[in-house]
C-alpha cells in the first residue's frame, strides 16, 4: 500500500477478509475515504476484484458503503 494509507495519515484501517477488503473510517474523520488518494484506490481495488466476485466495502460508525468500480481504460 502506498504510504498515504499509513492509519494515522489516512484516517482508516484496511484489511482483507476472503473475497472483501474492508475499510473501517475513523467516525472523527467520516468523509476520510472520499478525499484523494483514497476514493481513487478504493475503485480501482474494487474494479481488481469485482471478476473474482470481490468487493470494496467502507465503514463509517454503523453505515456500510460498497464502493462500485468504476469502469476504467486499461
């Protein structure tokens, strides 16, 4: 992972579990995963994945947002 995802840089926590990556917000910092780099980075993870059955899922206190990618010119 870039440096920028370091957790006290970022504002998140990033992990895999099975066929998901799975990105818990800091609730002090709840739009933390839509600035750049990171909104960038989650569609482009989510659009790696997406042919596996894979998926992006971002959590902010109790909500769930699953990050759809987006359709990129390789």
């Amino acid at each position: 992972m870039a440096p920028a995802w370091e957790p006290t840089l970022a504002h998140m926590m990033v992990y895999a579990q099975g066929p998901q990556i799975t990105v818990l917000v800091d609730p002090a910092q709840p739009d933390a995963y839509m600035q750049a780099p990171y909104w960038e980075d989650l569609q482009q993870w989510a659009a790696d994945i997406d042919a596996s059955g894979g998926f992006v899922i971002v959590f902010v206190g109790d909500t769930a947002i699953k990050v759809e990618p987006e359709l990129r010119k390789r």
